[in-house]
C-alpha cells in the first residue's frame, strides 16, 4: 500500500478556468499508484476546483458568464465586502460548486472521461498564487 | 488492505434521476471491504452523481424542475449549443452539483443516511450509456 | 496502513451553519494517521457539508441570505411539501452544495487553508441531531 503527498502552486491571473488535469497526471505517475485513487483538495475560500468539458473554449466562456449573472458584484445585500465587490461573490461561488475531487486511479490512469478536465475556478480579479494539496493512495 | 476497482455502465433514458445505490451497495459486499470508504466518479460532463431524497419521487421531480427554470435552455447568452438547447444547460448543471462521492463504510455497510441515496442526475434529452469508476478500498 | 472509523452527533439549532473543524482535527491526532486523509460524510437530505470563511461571520450571514433567496420557500411549484415551506428547498440547498468533503492529511495536519472551516449548513428551522460518519486513512 502506498501513500503519496504532495503541494502544488498554480498561478491564476484573475477570473477564469486554468486546467491542472496534466499535473495530476504527472503525480499518479510519479507515485507509482496503479490502482486506487487520487484526492486533490484546493485550499483557499476563494476559488474552486471543478471538472468541466475540455475540448471547447467557448463552453468555458459560457459557464463563466453565466455564474457572473447568478451571483453579481453589486448585490446590495452583501455585508461582507472589505476586499471589493468580488470578495463576497467568491466565496458563494466556491460553496456552489467544489474545492476538491476524487478520482479513481484504475491501471495506472486517472479515469478521467474523455472530455473531461480538472480546472482552478479562480473567482478574484487579481492574480493569485493558489494551493491544491494532493495525497494519492492504493497499490 | 484491500483495494478493488470496478466500472458501471448505467443507461439513462432522456432527463431525470435514475438511483444506484444498490449496485454501490453489491460493489461493498463484493470488494469484502469492512472499514474504509468507496469512491463513486461519473466520467461525464453532461450528467451529475447526486446524493438526493429517495422515499417522495416528488421530491426529484421538484428539484428537475427547479434546475429546469435555473439553467434556461433558452439563455440568449450562450455560444456553446453544438449539440442543441440542453448543451450548455447540462454543463452548468454538473458544475453547480456533483461527479463524485467517497461514501465511509463502516462495518461492511455503506453510511447512508436513512432517505439518502445515490444517483445519475442525466442531464441531457438523450438516452446514454453512463460510465462510473469505482474503488473501494479499506480492509 | 490505518484505517480509523468514527460517528459523530452534532447539535443544529435551526437555519445557519456550524463549525466542526476542531472536531475533525481531534479525531485525525486521534487516528494516529500522518499522511493519507479524512473523509467526512453527512447522513442526511436535508444539510450539508460545506467549506466555508471562518474568519468574519458576515460572510456566512452573506451566504445564508443568498440561498435563502435563490432558493425560494413560497415557490409555488413545489409539490413536495409535507414537512412545511422549508422541506423542499432544504433537498434543493444540499444538492447545490455539498454532503461530505475529503481532505489530505500531510504530516499529521488536515491540509485545510487558513480560513478554511469545514461546516454543517443546516437548511431546517427546527433543531437536528445531524450524524457524520467519518473515515480516516494513511500511514
């Protein structure tokens, strides 16, 4: 049985979708796991870690902009807005979706679908440096 | 320790909820695990894999409805409707539920709440072949 | 390998959520595991399992408020209504978030950021005993 950890910091430059699915890839390699899974777990409240379709930039453009609409910077309802009209509006948007997934390791590849990618849902204006804590573990 | 692996193919029939918490439940009897978890991962991006009420069927006929008026198949906004109006909509639906769930098992059982069970949340008008990955692992 | 398994009870006084993070530190020291994960795991239809800020309580307040409105009790296309006006939209607020989160563990720490807390968000008015199953793995 083995039990692999590991820290990455992915460079996000303001809102968008960046793809970490080649990353993972790397690491279940590295751990020499052929059998068992991955746990990737992001560490921040301000960002998320989601799968999403791949292959066409045009679905992610959509998805982005359809949660702008949902959850919007100038909701007059918002108390906790210190850090500007994204700050609130990332946290809501980091609960609606995920901050970690489990994917099982079968033969030695993630089975990931084919149109399938892991991505930081990175939900501040700014560029941030963001933490995803990653332990693979099985045979 | 035990680490067993399996894939499911679930055939869905157009939009709605089609539960699998048996053939999770087979899959823990037939792994001999005790004390450990399973790992549950749809490898799709136009379905979901929700845990949901499973007593009232209205329950998820009101939650497909909620979805439904949420994620309008009609948005004027999107650009990735390829495949036709449920497209998008099925993307954003995943993004805003689930692809996987780590279920402990204790005892040999599952730790499913009473009304709790697992499901393929499908997306999409069409009937597909869904795949699921699963690892148990444990002892 | 370990392999540690664990219920816990926690006491919910209506709407709004509650921080288990100390809870969940205690039974990874207790687990004697140094590197692999926790898998926490809420049994119910009706609350979730959320990561949250746990640094200012207005942007929980914020949250609260949100899902209260996005998700609506006076909807009037609910059917499922037996418990009163807050049933259907608790099985809604659970599938749009989350019911278990599983975090790596590296040398004997949970992995979870500096203002990450691990939360039940409870979507009933009344008060609940709400169950978690929790699984701890690793060496």
């Amino acid at each position: 049985m083995k039990v692999f950890t590991k820290e990455l910091s992915i460079r996000t430059r303001g809102k968008g979708t960046y793809e970490i699915s080649d990353e993972l890839a790397e690491l279940v390699a590295e751990s020499g796991v052929r059998d068992g899974q991955i746990t990737v777990f992001l560490r921040h409240t301000s960002a998320s870690l989601i799968l999403m379709e791949n292959a066409d930039p045009s679905a992610r453009r959509d998805l982005e902009r359809w949660f702008d609409r949902l959850v919007r910077e100038d909701d007059p309802d918002f108390i906790h807005t210190h850090e500007g009209p994204d700050d609130m509006p990332s946290h809501i948007r980091m609960v609606l979706t995920r901050s970690s997934e489990v994917i099982p390791i079968h033969s030695g590849n993630l089975t990931l679908g084919t149109w399938q990618g892991v991505f930081i849902f990175e939900h501040r204006r700014d560029s941030h440096s963001r933490k995803v804590s990653v332990t693979v573990m099985g045979e």
